[in-house]
C-alpha cells in the first residue's frame, strides 16, 4: 500500500520536467502564478522555464468583501494575459495565500487576511477565469520556487520563512513538501516562542514567533523598547504609524544602540525559533525571505547567533541560514505558477 | 533528478512486504530488534510478521565502556539466538537509539547515554555478531514500530512521542520517517518550551521539553513544587529519590492537590510542545509512549486540554493524542526489527 500512494511532489516534478524539456508548444504555454498576501496581493504570467513575463498587483486589505477582491483581480489579471497572447495561452492559475489548503483549494481561518472564516478560494478564481486553479500555502509555495528557482536548488531537506506581514514557513523533507493531515503544515509563525508573550491580535495567542517578527511585531517591539528606554535615540522623534524595519535600518547603520537593541531582540526569539525547528526536521538550510532580511546582518548575525546557542551539539555548526536571492515576491509567484504543471487538465 | 532520489522508506517497504508475503523460509527467517535506552537495553528475536519470539534486556548505565555493554548484550543475545536455532537464522540487527543516525550508523553525542562523543554503535555490533547491522533514532524506531503494528498504523502523518528518561519523537509525513539532512530530525525533546527555563543537565540548555517531560524532569517539577508548597501531601512524607511519575500518580489517585499539580503542570508544557509541533507538521495523531502515559487522563487531559488552548483555530479539535497500545518497549523492538528487512545483504 505504500508504493501506491500518490508521491504528489514526484508527480509533479515529473510533469513539469517533461513539460520543460518539450519543444513543442503546446496549447497553454503559460502559467499564471499569484501571490496573496495580507497587504497586497501580486501575481505575474509565467513560462515554463521560469520567466515572469507580465505582472501586476493589488491591494488585497483595501477589499473587505472577497467578491470585490476577485473582481479587481480579474479586472487586472485580463489585461495582462491579453498581453501575453490571451486566455488560451494559459494552461491555468497557481495561488499562494496564508492558511491556502493545498487539498480542497480553500483559505481557512487566515489571521492576516480581511475575509474571515473559510473562503473556497480556488473556485472562486475558477469560476472567474473558467481555468483550473491550484491553491497552496503562501510560503509553501515560495518554497517550491527556491526549490525550483533559487537559493534552496538541489537541497532535499530545507525550511523556507517568509517574514512579511505575517511569518509563514514551507517545510520540505526527503525532497517534499510537508503538507500535513490536512493540508495545514508550516504555520512556524504561529508556534509559540515566549509563553505567555505578547498577544497577536489576530489569533488571539500568547508569544507566537509572528507576534515578534512579522512587520507588525518588529514595529511592536521597537515602540515597547523606545518607551522603555531613557537613552537617546534617532528613532524617538520618528512617528509610531512610521516605524517599521527600514526605518529601525537606517538608524542601526548609523550606529543608533536602541535601533541594534531592536535587531537583536528580534533576532533572539527568530534564533530560538530557528533552533527548535532545526531540531525538528534537521534541515540543511533555511532560506529567509522578506523585508525584515533586507536589513542583511543586522538581522542575521543575532538570529544566527541564538539559534546556534539554543541547539544541542548534534545539530551545531551545521545549518545555513541563507536569504532568498529571488526578486522580492517573485519566489511565491514563481512557486503558485509552477504549481499549474501539474494540473491535469 | 527528483525521481532518481534513492525514496528509502518506499523501498524498505518494498523489501519488508515481499519478505512478508514469501512463504518460502530463507536463510535468516529472523530479525534482531535492540531498543538501546538510557537506563536499560531491550532486545528481540523477531519474525517476519512482527511477532517477538525471545527477549531480554540488560542495563545501559552501569556500562561506563561501550566495549563492556557490546560484550554483555553478545552473552545475553547469543542464548536467545541459539534458542531460535542458532546465527544462520539471523538475517541482521536493527538498532533504536538516542542520537542514532540512521545514514552512518553512529550514536553522536548522545545527553542521555553514559558514552560520550560519536559512537561508531553498528560497526560495533556488526564486528562483534558478524552479522548486517542498521541503526536509527529510537524514537524513529517507534514509529516505525507504531506505523507498522500499533496505533499509527495506515496513518501517513503522524509523531510519535516517547516519554522515557529521555523524550525522544519521530515524525512521519507523507508516509515517510522525517531523518532530515543529517540523519538526526526529530529532537523535539530537546525544542526549548519555556526559555530561561529549567536547566537540562545533559545538554546544558534551558527549557527544553526533555528538562520537563522525562522521568527526570518529572522527578524535578515534583521536587519544586513540593517545596514551594505550604499545603499537606503525601508526597511530603516520600524520600525525594523514590519520586516518580509512578509515586505521583499513587498520589493523584487518591485526590493528593500537590500530585494533581504536578500532571498539570507537565502537561501544560507537553500541551504547549504538542501544540507547536502539530503547527509544524499537521499530523493525524500524536502517539505517546513510555512511563509517564501509564499517568493515563491525569497527563492525557492536561495535555489535551493545553495543546489545544495554543492551536490557531484551523488546527484545534483535529488532532488525536493517543497511546501506544504495544507492549513498553515492543515498538522500538519491532520497529528495530523491520530496519532489517531492507538490508540489502
């Protein structure tokens, strides 16, 4: 019985090998790949070597009903695949979104998105553009573009994180993707770090790894430690609703302490969090991806420093911590769209 | 490439149901199972449908050389051998061990073992018996234990968990064991749960699950919680090296607070533990085994009830806790012992 399970991610590497060594165009050539974040949602038409030829994005939080988000997002989509030749150049749609269940197409419960509840995504955007959709995990599908595409090529065994509005993981072992019982596995973001932490005001949870290092957390955590802290610092004459990675960057290359001080306390708790996964599934590396990375070793000398700190011996020394070398989104579009090879129609 | 990769655990079941689909009796009709622990080593001669024909067992701890505890499990095993009827009949030896790594054999830096450093365990063992030898993790042989002929069995996603001296997991997805890059996933007893916290002294590291959830930690948290504690018990009244989950337990059943304390207390943090793993990989089921489940709903609702209390939403009231129904020791026997039947020689 076990030979005979669906190997899901051999299937599909060998239907998009053989689609990638074929010469011969074929009706649908392209693949449309989106990316639903929190904040905005992107997407682009991809070829079947990898290429995003077309992209475009919208803003997913403007859009309080789901009906109105899918409407904007054909509105765009459209005009983009008539570029590319029209909709019968389009062998169908790949879609990365927080909570996606990559079994039955739907997004579940998403702290981070505005449509609460279970939202059959996938045949929504079917319906809309009457071409197949395949919808899976956010960061499971960025995964699946590193795998593909980037910095994870080759490696059987690795962890993507993806640190945006929220914190999403992909977890592949044994070359697969971890999809879990139900479709759910890779929710890094939401273990819990600090017990009895800060509260996350979209899951209502104590002290998960997103409460801290998401956008939303790094902000938190540099207004809590400017309000506690009596030194000098560039960062308290910047507005609270201004205050996010990039700002806290510019005041840490100047040597602004209260700025390295919140660099390092976000890298304590990503760092331990690295660690407890690291001893979970043994990874060969992680790949980090998003905007807290942009500020390079600010933030991964501390995260490299604690995770290191909180494994046992057997796992020291051991595990990369690489930064996505991938245009910035391009790695879940590049993943959403490659899982389109697959479908079967 | 992908399907080129060597897919292990499909071709250990390959070899394990065509052995056990022969009825023809070849050379080497049995196996050798070892579930080499921190306090005690269990072994058996097990056949090709995964009935225990001999056992036995002799003490780990009191080996402070590897070269004396191969020397004493060679004596005890050859009388069980000869009453199988002799070494010919003997296909190999699997071995489940703490920081076993099932790619070179090796036992490497195990916290819990008195031998430190890299054990080279199954040249060991195939120098002394002459006999093929393959080694993994014990809590991987468990699991395989588990999956094969205990409550995991059919499951695909799935972590065994085993509370022993030590807590040790393996976790299965896709229908197969997760060994990572390494060898080594699956030290979720070594996770850190409560940062800061208790001090492990065989790892060094604080509030690790392992500091809380083994014999040894169990031992502690009563030790604490006895001394802080102005109210009368009757664990007061018991010598602090006989405290055991087992004295406990007598405690709670006689509705001692102080005892009831204690399995709350435990299962709170296993709970928080569990939770975080189940946001990680999505199993079916925890399968937990070893001492401490013998506590039986005085651990199980406690951790239940915590695991629960930190799941985001889209995990809670899916996942099943449950306990191994194997005799103690059985699983990592028998999960020991079907290793054998992939070896190749």
């Amino acid at each position: 019985m076990y030979l005979e399970q669906p190997q899901f991610v051999a299937v599909f590497f060998y239907f998009l090998i053989k689609h990638m060594s074929s010469n011969i165009a074929t009706e649908g050539v392209y693949a449309i790949g989106i990316d639903l974040g929190g904040t905005g949602t992107k997407f682009g038409i991809v070829d079947n070597v990898g290429n995003v030829l077309f992209s475009g994005e919208i803003s997913t939080k403007k859009h309080a009903q789901i009906n109105t988000f899918i409407d904007e997002l054909y509105d765009q989509l459209i005009i983009l695949i008539n570029n590319a030749g029209g909709i019968d150049k389009i062998k169908g749609i790949g879609v990365g979104a927080p909570n996606g269940n990559f079994y039955n197409g739907n997004i579940e419960y998403a702290p981070n998105l505005p449509w609460k509840g279970i939202i059959p995504l996938a045949e929504l955007v079917a319906n809309k553009f009457k071409l197949p959709v395949t919808l899976t995990n956010d960061a499971n599908a960025a995964a699946i573009g590193e795998m593909m595409y980037g910095a994870a090529k080759g490696m059987k065994d690795f962890i993507m994180i993806t640190l945006g509005t929220g914190v999403g993981s992909g977890i592949v072992a044994n070359g697969q993707l971890i999809y879990g019982h139900d479709g759910f596995a890779g929710e890094l973001g939401h273990t819990i770090v600090i017990p009895d932490g800060r509260m996350h005001a979209g899951t209502g949870k104590r002290g998960s790894l997103e409460s801290y290092a998401s956008a939303t957390g790094v902000r938190l955590t540099a207004i809590e430690l400017i309000e506690q802290s009596k030194e000098d610092s560039l960062l308290k004459s910047v507005d609270k609703n201004s205050l996010d990675s990039k700002v806290v960057y510019d005041a840490a290359i100047k040597g602004d302490k209260l700025a390295l001080e919140i660099f390092e306390f976000t890298g304590k708790i990503l760092g331990l969090a690295l660690a407890n996964a690291v001893m979970f599934s043994s990874p060969e590396a992680i790949i980090l991806f998003g905007g807290l990375t942009k500020a390079g070793d600010l933030i991964l000398k501390p995260t490299r420093k604690y995770m290191e700190e909180n494994l046992i011996q057997v796992f020291q020394n051991k595990v990369k911590i690489l930064v996505s070398h991938l245009k910035e989104s391009d790695a879940a579009i590049l993943g959403a769209s490659a899982l389109v090879w697959e479908q079967k129609n």
